[in-house]
C-alpha cells in the first residue's frame, strides 16, 4: 500500500515576510535585494537570516535588476480605458512622469488596469524583468497589483496614499483639507442645502474629499445630500446631479468631487433650468482643463498633477540608484482657485 503524504503545501514566503521576521521595513529589504546601499551590515545579516528561517526566494527577474537594467519605467493606471482618455489629470500625470524619466534616459511603458484579467496581466508581466521600477496611479486598498510589487521588490512610488502600501513611496495631496476649505468658501456665499456628488470612495481620494466636506459642514452636515457615484467622469456627474435633484429639490450648493464631475452636474442643472451661481452654487476638484470649459468657469481646487507625475517618477529613480535611503510620502499644495461658478 503506498504512502499517504499528509504534507500541506506552504505558501510561498513574500518581502514582508522576510520584513517581519527581520524586524526592518519591507523597503529596507528592497534595498538588500536590488544590491541598494545605505543599509546597515546589521540590518543587512538580520535579513539575510530571516531569509534563510522564511525560506524566502527572491524572483529571478527582481534579482536580476541587480545586474541589469531595462531602463524602462512602468505606469500603471488603475482606471477604466474610458476615463483614461477622458481625465486630463492622468495625461498631466504621465506628461510630467515622462519629463523626468525623459531627462534620466528612461523609458516610460503605460499600462492600464481596468478588469481582473487586466490585474493578473500586469502582475505577470511585472514579474518578467521587463521594467526597472514603478508607478502607479488610482491604487485601491488590497490591490493585487499593490501586492504583487510589493511581493517583487520593485522600486515604487504611488500617486495618491492608499492606506495599506505600508512604508512604500508615495506624493499626494490633502485631499481631505482642500475638500474641506472649498466646501466651507461654498458655505460662506450663503448656501444653505450644501450637497455633494462623491466619486470613487473606493481609493484613498474619494474617499478624503468626502471626509473634508462632512468636516466643513459639522453639524448641517446631512447624509440626504450625498450622492455616491463610481468614478470621477462627466457621466457620473450628471447620474449623480439628477438623483440629488429628484431626492432634494431645494438644494442650493453642490461640492463635486472633480471637475468632471461638476461638469456633469452643471449639464443637468442649467436643463432643469437652475441659474449658476445665482441659484446654485457648484465647485469642484483638479483646475483641469474640464474648469475652464464651463459656463459659467468653475471654483475648484488645484492639483498638480504634472508636479505628482513628476515627483513620484524621480521617486523611483532616485530607489533606483540607492540615492533614497527613507521610503515615505511627499504632499504637494492644492491651493483653492476661485471663480464664478460659486
């Protein structure tokens, strides 16, 4: 009678792991593993026993960045196919990520995640050697891709802060503390029932703009007049625009999460015969080229989204060449620009 192996198959030991077990940062094992200096010959043989006692294997392809180099940087963008050619805020980014990489004779490859199928893709194709490093923008909490650059050691660097990328790089904004000036300007003209079109909850901005906005409204703050809508579009704009209309006719303020979105909202407002600002007031969120295309121009908040693409590439570079020995977060100002629509 054969024997009957009662062995469970172990999942494969990831840089956190290996972090843990070390007690250091998954950057700093990054560093180990990419043949990166400013680590300490401490750091570096508590990681390489933690190594041995996970049974940790490097990916062949992570560990070959440290002979060679593709000069090539990824771009990832997770967001539908559509809304990449509509949000000028992701052509901003990649023009000023391109810049950089641009002047540091790299390449930069997009990718778009915008299905499942799209995820698993990329993380294969991340694990292929092919790129040097990353970013990546629209990351959602629990992101495979997230993991699967974090499980490789790929030098990273995240536009916006998704709350579980640990001590990964990121530049962002405060969301949260301009979403909140511009709604308490929008309180100050005078509105009374103070609404909002909250886009995209699912990732770190959306859901920091609508914190600012209950921030701003404390007690007025009323739950009625938040309509949740999917992504920052045009479309989104207009579907969440009408349900407030239906839900709160008397509705005289309206935050809309981007400028796409206000866009949208302004569409549906001026059909339904409602005058900007002398019976509604709208702002909204980027001073994209979506602001300037109302009628009337629309009070908004200012995101450099060059400067975001621009810093979170040199980001990369700099864990490329060994240059960055602290992972962390750089935010960048979002000043409120103001103009007639409120």
């Amino acid at each position: 009678m054969g024997r009957v192996d009662h062995t469970v198959k172990r999942r494969r030991a990831t840089v956190k792991d290996v972090a843990l077990e070390a007690g250091v940062s998954r950057g700093t094992v990054s560093r180990v593993l990419n043949g990166q200096p400013y680590v300490s010959d401490e750091a570096r043989a508590a990681i390489d026993a933690a190594i041995a006692r996970v049974g940790f294997v490097p990916n062949r392809a992570a560990r070959s960045l440290v002979m060679q180099s593709s000069q090539a940087i990824g771009l990832i963008v997770h967001e539908p196919h559509s809304l990449f050619v509509e949000d000028p805020n992701i052509g901003s980014i990649l023009m000023g990520a391109n810049a950089a990489l641009s002047e540091a004779d790299y390449q930069l490859s997009v990718m778009i995640a915008d299905s499942t199928r799209d995820i698993e893709r990329l993380a294969r194709y991340l694990s292929g050697g092919l790129i040097d490093g990353v970013i990546v923008v629209s990351a959602r909490v629990g992101d495979p891709i997230t993991r699967a650059i974090a499980d490789l050691a790929l030098p990273a660097a995240f536009v916006g802060h998704p709350r579980d990328i640990g001590d990964a790089a990121y530049v962002a904004i405060d969301n949260r503390g301009a979403a909140r000036e511009i709604t308490t300007r929008l309180a100050h003209t005078g509105r009374e029932r103070i609404g909002m079109i909250a886009s995209a909850l699912d990732r770190d901005s959306g859901s920091d703009r609508l914190a600012g906005f209950v921030d701003a409204l404390g007690n007025r703050f009323d739950p009625q007049l938040v309509e949740r809508v999917p992504l920052y579009s045009y479309s989104d704009g207009q579907a969440g625009m009408r349900a407030l209309l239906e839900r709160a006719p008397d509705i005289d303020g309206v935050f809309a999460s981007s400028d796409a979105v206000a866009a949208g909202a302004m569409d549906v407002l001026q059909s339904a015969g409602r005058r900007i600002p002398d019976d509604i007031g709208v702002v909204g969120f980027d001073d994209s080229t979506w602001a300037l295309r109302c009628d009337p121009p629309l009070s908004t908040v200012h995101q450099p989204a060059t400067e975001l693409g621009r810093a979170a590439a040199e980001s990369v570079l700099r864990q490329l060449r060994g240059e960055d020995p602290e992972t962390g977060g750089t935010v960048l100002e979002c000043p409120v620009v103001w103009r007639a629509s409120a």
